[in-house]
C-alpha cells in the first residue's frame, strides 16, 4: 500500500503519522521525531483522503496565473501536474502555455513543431478567433513555440496586453479552470495573463533568492491590479526543490514561515527525482509515476490549491 502525507499507521504497535517517501523509506513522526522506517513495517489505521468530486457544475469558473520571475523552481512540472490531476478529478481544464521555451508544451509530451496560429500569438490580431487546443492527458492545451518572443514585443509595441480579455468569456464557458503556465520572467506575456486571471499561484525555491521571488510576484500582482484588474489576488506562494536536510533551505523556509500567512503558504514541495524523469517522458509526475513521493506532493499542492480559491470537494466556491 502506499501511504499519503498525513495518514496514519501503526509501526511496532505505536500509531504513528505519515510525513513522506524519502529514497531511504517512509518518514514517520513518532513521539515528535523523524523516522525513516520500511514500508513494510506499517499497518494502516486511517483511510486515505478520498478523491475530492469535482464533476458537478461549480459556481463560477476562474483562471489562475502560475508565474514567478525566475526559472528552475518546478513551476511547469506543478502546472501540467495540476492540470492533469484537476482533469481526472472532473473539472474541465485548459492549460495555456505562454513561455516561448514551451516547456509545458514539451512536458505535456507535444513534440512537433508548433505554428504561430496554434498558439497565443494568434490572438493578437483584431478579428482573432480561438486556435484549437491539443487535448492531451484529459486537458486542453494551448501549446507555445518560440514566436511567442515576438508576440512578446508586439504586446508591449501594440500595448495590447489585454489580447486575451476579449478571448476570456469563450474560455470561461468552456472550461471550469484555466491555467496559465508563464515562463521564467514576469513579461508582456504575463501581465496579458494576469490581466484575465483570478489568481495568481508563485513557485519559488527555498532559498534566498525564492523569498526574493514571493516578493517580487507580490509587487507584480499589485502592478496587475493598476493595470485595470483590480480583483486579482494571490491563492499561494508554493516553496519548492525543497531540502530538509539542509541549514540554508530551513532557515529560508522559517523565512517564509514568518513573512508569509500561513493561509497563503502551501506545504513544501521536495527535490526529486522524478519531477525531471516525467518531464524528459513528456508526462506529468502524477501519470507518469503515480504512486511516487512527488505525485502526492502534487496531489496535497491540488487540494491546499482548491481550499485556497475557496472550492470545497463539491467543486462549489
């Protein structure tokens, strides 16, 4: 059996709580410390959470920007992993990939070339009309390609930052979640993103330079607000490549711990290693290696995000 964050078991007649897999086992907490045990050696006592039912019409359906203004940090392995668990769950996703690098195209498993009318660039023009998206593992993507750096200085020449504005009632009608995965900088790209969203979702690493990140985005979000989307907010700062075992990433993430409500703050997401052998698969961890320590992490990161934008496992907000 494998067991979920948070779920007890009983381990030499003593129950006990799961914290994680770990290469080494399943660490547990007993009696306030860390143990690192074989799986073997548990019984479960708790039933795991069940999946939440999402496929019943929710209220209203809303759009979360997932950026930072810094690479590296996981953020496209969470948002194809999101996007595919929302879809298994119910919901109707579309995953908009706005990073010329197109690593959500790429980890989504598209690998064929892309053309600018497939992708974000084609809604530049006046009379634009949605492209198709790629149906690919129950989602819809909008794939990226390299013109997306032109579309970039033809945003910010033509100030058409609000491109997708007129394309987002169609996409709320047909979708009950869009995510839209940004690349590494907060660019034209974004800020036509976060124009149109809701919320906005911040990976960054546990380090100095990620508290600098949930700052930065922070500062961003503001800066979205004054752009004419007034109700945008943050749902979660998500720390990630996460290292217990390591002084400087504890003390940045006691860190973020102060600074940051904890309403705010998403559960660590741990270094592993298959975050990246999913994405060299063109898959998302939670399809590709589903039972692994990095598919929950993914899977509690999909709940705190559903608690966060206030949906209950009814799918209602």
């Amino acid at each position: 059996m494998t067991f979920p964050p948070n779920a007890t078991a009983l381990y030499r007649d003593k129950a006990v709580t799961v914290s994680c897999y770990t290469p080494e086992g399943v660490q547990i907490e007993k009696d306030g410390e860390l143990l690192t045990v074989m799986e073997a050696e548990l019984t479960p006592l708790s039933v795991p959470a069940p999946l939440p039912n999402l496929a019943v019409p929710v209220r209203q359906p809303l759009a979360i920007l997932i950026a930072n203004n810094a690479g590296g940090v996981a953020k496209t392995s969470l948002a194809v992993a999101l996007a595919h668990l929302f879809a298994s769950w119910g919901l109707r996703v579309a995953l908009l990939d706005l990073d010329p690098q197109a690593n959500a195209t790429t980890f989504s498993g598209i690998l064929r070339p892309i053309e600018a009318a497939e992708t974000f660039h084609a809604l530049l023009t006046p009379d634009a009309v949605l492209p198709d998206f790629i149906r690919v593992h129950g989602y819809d993507l909008l794939p990226a390609s390299p013109v997306l750096r032109q579309t970039a200085r033809d945003i910010v020449k033509g100030d058409r930052h609000s491109a997708l504005l007129t394309h987002m009632p169609a996409l709320r009608e047909r979708y009950d979640l869009i995510l839209m995965d940004c690349g590494p900088s907060l660019d034209a790209l974004a800020t036509a993103g976060g124009l149109t969203a809701d919320f906005v979702m911040t990976p960054s690493s546990t380090s100095v330079k990620g508290i600098d990140g949930f700052q930065g985005a922070a500062g961003f979000v503001e800066e979205l607000r004054q752009l004419g989307n007034p109700d945008i907010r943050t749902c979660l700062f998500v720390p990630t490549l996460h290292r217990k075992n390591t002084k400087a990433e504890r003390e940045a993430y006691a860190d973020m711990v102060a600074g940051i409500p904890a309403e705010l703050l998403a559960t660590p997401i741990l270094r592993g290693q298959k975050w990246v052998d999913a994405a060299r698969a063109g898959q998302p961890v939670t399809a590709f290696a589903p039972k692994s320590t990095e598919a929950q992490q993914a899977e509690r990161l999909a709940r705190e995000l559903l608690r966060a934008i206030g949906w209950d496992d009814e799918g209602t907000a």
